[in-house]
C-alpha cells in the first residue's frame, strides 16, 4: 500500500534516502556479497558443474566440449540469488563464460545480461524502491525451468516425461513471475505525477524507463517461443 500513496518530501527522505554512514557500509558489504557471488558460480561452472552432471547422466561424455559447456553453465537455481548483489555476480559470472566459450553467446541473452548488471548495481548503490527490486529478482524464479530445459533437450531426453512436465512448469512459472507482474511497474505512475520518482539516482531512472521496458519486450518474445514449442510438442502428441 506504500506505493499506493502519496509521500510526503520528509517521508521520502526518511524511507528511501538513508544517512551518509548507514549507505556507504551497505554499499561496501554489497560489493563484498558481489565479487563472493562472482567467484562462487565461476568456482562451481569450472570445478563441479561438470563433474556432478557426468555422474548423472553417461550421455554428457558423449558430447562436444561445446554442448558441454552449454549444460555446465546453466545449472543455477535463483533460490540463492536472494538479493540483487548476488544476482548481479551470478550475471557477471555468466557474461564471462558467455566470452570465452563462443557456444554460450546469443545476442538477446547478451543485452539482457547487460542491462541486469547495470540495474542490479544500480538498485544496490542506490537503496531505494524495494518492492520494485523485488520484482526484477522474482523474474529468476523462472531460470531453473528454462536451464532445465536446455540440459535435458541436450542430453538427448526431449521426449521424456521430465522434459514435458519440466516444459509446463516452465510457462508456467516464467508467465507468472515474468509477464504477469508487468502492470505492477505501473504503481509508479502516481509518483511520477507528485514527482517523486524523479528524486532517485539517474542510473536507476534509466533502469525503469530503459531496461525494464525492453527486457519485458525480451520476456514476450521468448514467452511466444516457449508458446510455439510447447504447441509443437502438443501436435507430435
């Protein structure tokens, strides 16, 4: 209901606009949280992903090192990125291996990684809109399901019941957390017409008005797609 309502300048100043010590201790121990992020998933894609899938699945020797790294890079659950610090090392972390394996690299993905590290460390710097925050990390509930997809499409299991029931769960989840939350973006509007708004951070500005506009477009696109597989799957019976 916060966002409901027209906050007053003192109110603003005291919800979204901490003192000068409490900002520059979040923002070190979120820089901290971001480079542990980084390491993290960059330790697991190189040193454990590959070998836990192997013990899982003999078909994953069988393939190129180029299919391999395709699967070893998407085993991230958004469960442990809780936060937008980790969320933006987990980013990062998949940029670079997206520039070092050519296999990883696809131009929409590219973009949007981009614009979430931009976000993400501009949400971060600059404390404010929360619920807003919220939103963009609750888009990654969807990942598990679309990583998923791409691992058992490549081990040669498309035609399973797991590749099927992981397929439904994947439009699922990625309508709800993705696309049905678009109009909640609208709540903003009122504080755009007190002016409000207009008292955070450029960089996060340009995240509302820049990012979350194309990567919504992004989510539309590949929900169709998904739409279009799953209609294909349907027809083959």
């Amino acid at each position: 209901m916060l966002f409901k309502q027209r906050l007053t300048a003192t109110a603003v100043r005291r919800h979204i606009a901490p003192n000068t010590d409490t900002t520059m201790a979040y923002r070190l121990a979120h820089i901290l949280t971001m480079v542990s992020s980084l390491i993290f998933h960059l330790s697991v894609f190189r040193w454990l992903a590959a070998p836990v899938v192997k013990k899982l699945s003999p078909t994953f020797r069988k393939l190129s090192p180029k299919k391999q790294v395709v699967i070893t890079n998407r085993y991230d659950s958004s469960i442990v990125r809780h936060t937008l610090c980790i969320l933006v090392g987990y980013t990062m972390a998949d940029l670079l291996v997206m520039a070092t394996h050519p296999a990883q690299y696809d131009l929409m993905i590219l973009v949007h990684h981009l614009m979430a590290v931009f976000g993400g460390l501009a949400g971060t710097v600059d404390p404010m809109l929360p619920y807003f925050c919220n939103l963009v990390c609750l888009q990654e509930l969807s990942t598990p399901f679309v990583n998923m997809r791409i691992i058992l499409y490549e081990l040669g299991l498309k035609n399973s019941r797991l590749y099927k029931l992981n397929g439904v769960l994947m439009l699922v989840v990625f309508f709800t957390c993705r696309l049905a939350t678009i109009p909640l973006w609208f709540q903003l509007s009122s504080h755009m017409a007190t002016g409000e708004l207009y008292t955070v951070s450029i960089p996060l500005l340009v995240t509302i008005f820049g990012c979350i506009p194309v990567v919504s477009v992004f989510n539309l696109y590949w929900f169709s797609k998904m739409c279009k597989g799953a209609y294909r799957v349907v027809s083959r019976g």
